[in-house]
C-alpha cells in the first residue's frame, strides 16, 4: 500500500515535470498557449492523468491535444528519470474545461442576483397581511389582566399553573 502523502508528492512533481518539458523541451508547433492545471496518479504509481488549459478555439485545443500525444513518449521518459521509480508511469492528457465551467458558474450567480435584486423590489412595496405587530406586548397583557378581574368580580378565583380537581 502506498502513502496518499507520498501519491500527493508525485502527482504534484508530475505536473511540474510536464509543464517544464513542454515549455522547454516540445517544439511542436501545433502546441498552443498551454497551462498544466491539475496532474493525478493512481495509488500504485503506474498511471498519471495531466490535466491541462489551451486559451484559443476549437482548432488550438485539437492541435495542442495531438501535439502532447506526439510528445507523450518524450514526457513520459522524463518523467520516469526524474521519480526514479521502478516502472515509469504511463500519461494520459485530459482537457480541463474550467473556463466553461467558470463561464456557467457566473451565468448561474448573475440569474441570482437578479432574482434577490427582483424579491428587494417586490419587497419594499409590500405591507403586512394582518397586524404590523401580530404578538401581545407585555404592557398590553398586564392592560389586559386588569380588565378581566376586574369585569368578572371580585368574588372570583384565578388560579394559574395549578391543577384544580
């Protein structure tokens, strides 16, 4: 069984080795404007998924994913040297879509503010259904108590909080 921490150390050099490669080493010129967001391996070190950003359209994110395939031979004996592990861990590339997924998360926060700015509208208009102050005051209550004993009399017990059989 492997350390999650140590997992977590080689992930992270992972992603770094790649991106220095492909900054320094990858002269492909289909390779566009590319940023190494995110690099997992699995717990017996044989896998690792780079995760990875192109700025630029549809055209540039195909070249980019063709120009890491062809570079994946390159990127994977680097990365072998450099772990000095027993068997070097085999790349897969995945794009990473955060900028949809960033684009939909502030489509999603611009619908609610517009949403709380209508119920704030809705709001400052309103009135109360019944009273403004639907519960009895403590004043208004010993007001009260007053004129009960005094409508029933004298002669009349009020027991409170007491069982009565």
């Amino acid at each position: 069984m492997t350390d999650p921490a140590k997992v977590r150390r080689h992930a992270e050099r992972v992603k770094e080795l790649v991106a220095s490669v492909v900054r320094t080493q990858v002269k492909d010129p289909r390779l566009g404007m590319i940023t190494i967001t995110d690099a997992r391996i699995t717990a017996d070190l044989r896998e690792a998924t780079v995760f990875y950003t192109v700025l630029g359209d549809a055209t540039a994110q195909s070249g980019t994913a063709a120009a890491l395939e062809s570079a994946k031979g390159l990127l994977r004996s680097t990365v072998g040297k450099a772990l000095g592990l027993r068997h070097s861990p085999s790349l897969a590339f995945v794009h990473d879509d955060v900028t949809e997924h960033v684009k939909h998360i502030d489509d999603l926060l611009a619908t609610a503010r517009s949403a709380d700015a209508e119920v704030q509208r809705r709001a400052a208009g309103a009135h109360y259904a019944g009273d403004a102050q639907p519960y009895k005051l403590e004043d208004e209550l010993e007001t009260g108590s007053d004129d009960l004993a005094g409508a029933e009399g004298a002669d009349d017990e009020v027991v409170v909080g007491q069982d009565r059989r």
